[in-house]
C-alpha cells in the first residue's frame, strides 16, 4: 500500500467515517490506531527466510490485540482469533501464561562485533566476551539456557556461561576474519579492524555482502558487473520473485539498458529490473513492485556509497569513477550509462 493510501485510511478509520478496517498481517503490526474489537483471521504468515508459511507467534497476537479496547479511547475490548482446530489449545494455552522475550543477538551477532571492533572498544577475544555479559542476549542465556543450545549440565559447571560465550565470539570472529574485515589471531586472541571492515561499520553493510563483495569486485569492472555484484547482497534477501509480478517484471526488463550479469537468479534479476526502473524514473503499477523498489533504492544507495569508499582505498581510479557515478544516479534518480 501507497504511504499515502495508508495515511488516508488511517485517518478516516480514526475519524470513525470507516467502521471496518480489514488488513494484512505486516499492516497490523505497524498501525497505530485503537479499536473496540480485533479479529486475526488465520494465523499462518508467510516466512521469507524460511520460505513457507509458519504458525503466527504469540508475542504477534498480543501486540496486535492491543489495539483493542485502549484504556484511553474505550471502557473495553474484544480479541478474536480465528485458527485451525489444531491450533486451538496451543494458542489458548500461550494466552494464558506470560511468555518470555528471547533475544536474536546471535543472528547479527559479527556485524555488532566488527562495529565494536572499529570502535576501538573491543581489541581482543577478552574484552568481547566480556562486552557480550552487557547484552540482554547474555540475560536470558542465564535464564532459559537451552533455547541457545546450552545444557543445564553446562551452565551448572559454568554459571556465568564463560565458554559459551567464548566459542560465540570465536565463531564471530572467525567469520570476520575470513571476510576481511578484521585480522583474528586465533594465538593471541587479538582483534583488529581493516578498511572492509571499517567500511562494513560505517555503512551498516552486512559481513555477508562485505564477503562478496570482497570476492567479486575486481578492477576495471564494467557498470552491468557493479550493477550485478549489489543485487546479490544479502541485505536484498527478503525480495521475492512473485508469479504476479513476471509480466510487468519483463515489460520493465525491454526498457532496460544496462546488460544484466551473466548467471544472475531471478531474485537478483529482479533487484536489477527495478534499481534500473528507479534511476530511469520509469513508472511502475503494482504495488509490491512499488513497495520493492522504495526499498532495494533506499539501501543500494548506501551500499554504493560503501562500495565506492572501498576501492578507493584501493586506489582502483576507472572503478572508483563508475561507483561515483552510479552513487549519484541513485542519489538524485538521473540515468547516465557509457
């Protein structure tokens, strides 16, 4: 949905002119309105990372039933949930008991390394083992052991969880390193950053696409090879290739005039499609498309700002040119292909 179109139901919902707002699941988390009465219809939700449709959590039913019935606005309020027979005592008996937050540090748990690491905070395995007892993840690792593959076996010989943490930190750390972003001596235990590394800090790119781009970009690049290296970045992984989307996706790929890599899937060829349809400014229809190119436009600006600083440091002249010229493109929507 349109910014827009959003902001007009919106309002017209808080107005009372519109008695029923019917939305998506992603909708009804950000939405901020009250309600007397809320209905989830379904509770399975599609899950990009895994690919299929998954189980609707509990921590998501309750941040969407509180809509219901503001203790500002209404005297009370109704939740619905509308599931499978299956389903049923599951979610009545999560209604009932207080569920604990747990913490998902671990998955972005290098990225906030390296950061500490350019910092200058974090310089050996030490001190970041150390830093990780500072984080809500190391709370609840003390709290409920086994939902990070601790036994209790292990937290009663180590209560304050030192050789966890350590092998969490090694792991990190060896990740970096393979990544040049850091220099790990696995001897001496010391970190210590390098300009990937810094670049990654700056820009908030993640070690994953660091590690591509690392390994892919090469000197004297063409514009359709720089192109292609940013549709493959990880921070592009969410985009999804819908049946819906194909024709208007291959009426958009005629009007593009950069050759696209060779080898490209299609999830990366559709990140190419509409970078290219965004710095032309040509005019899209569907809404998902819309939606995914706001998005891959908003980061791949910033990735190429990343990308530029690197081969710079490189002293790659010709490639740093092109990098510029494509930061601009995205930065002012302006088409300037040689």
């Amino acid at each position: 949905m349109l910014r827009s179109d959003r902001l007009l139901v919106e309002k017209l919902f808080g107005q009372g002119l519109c008695k029923v707002l019917v939305c998506t699941a992603t909708l009804a988390w950000g939405i901020n309105l009250p309600a007397h009465t809320v209905i989830i219809r379904g509770t399975q939700i599609y899950n990009a990372e895994k690919g299929g449709f998954v189980d609707l959590g509990m921590l998501d039913v309750m941040q969407i039933f509180g809509r219901a019935g503001r203790p500002q606005f209404d005297k009370s309020g109704e939740g619905i949930i509308i599931t499978s027979h299956e389903n049923l005592d599951h979610y009545l008996a999560l209604l009932s008991h207080q569920l604990p937050i747990e913490s998902q540090f671990t998955k972005r748990l290098a990225d906030h390394l390296n950061a500490e690491i350019v910092l200058g905070t974090v310089t050996n395995v030490r001190e970041a083992v150390t830093w990780l007892s500072y984080t809500y993840m190391y709370i609840r690792m003390l709290k409920n052991p086994l939902v990070y593959g601790i036994s209790y076996e292990e937290k009663m010989l180590d209560p304050n969880l030192e050789k966890a943490r350590r092998e969490l930190i090694d792991k990190a750390a060896r990740s970096l390193d393979i990544s040049q972003m850091i220099r790990f001596n696995e001897m001496s235990g010391t970190l210590a950053a390098t300009s990937l590394g810094r670049v990654a800090s700056h820009y908030y790119i993640q070690n994953e696409s660091m590690s591509i781009f690392g390994t892919d970009m090469q000197q004297n690049v063409q514009e359709a090879d720089i192109v292609g290296i940013i549709c493959q970045s990880s921070e592009f992984q969410n985009i999804k290739v819908r049946e819906e989307e194909m024709t208007e996706l291959d009426m958009l790929r005629a009007r593009c005039t950069v050759p696209f890599r060779q080898g490209m899937d299609q999830q990366a060829t559709k990140i190419n499609i509409l970078f290219q349809s965004f710095i032309s400014k040509v005019p899209l229809d569907s809404f998902t498309l819309i939606s995914d190119c706001a998005y891959i436009a908003q980061n791949a600006s910033r990735i190429l700002r990343g990308l530029f600083e690197m081969v710079h440091k490189r002293g790659w002249s010709t490639t740093a040119l092109k990098l510029l010229t494509l930061c601009k493109m995205a930065d002012r929507q302006f088409r300037n292909f040689t």
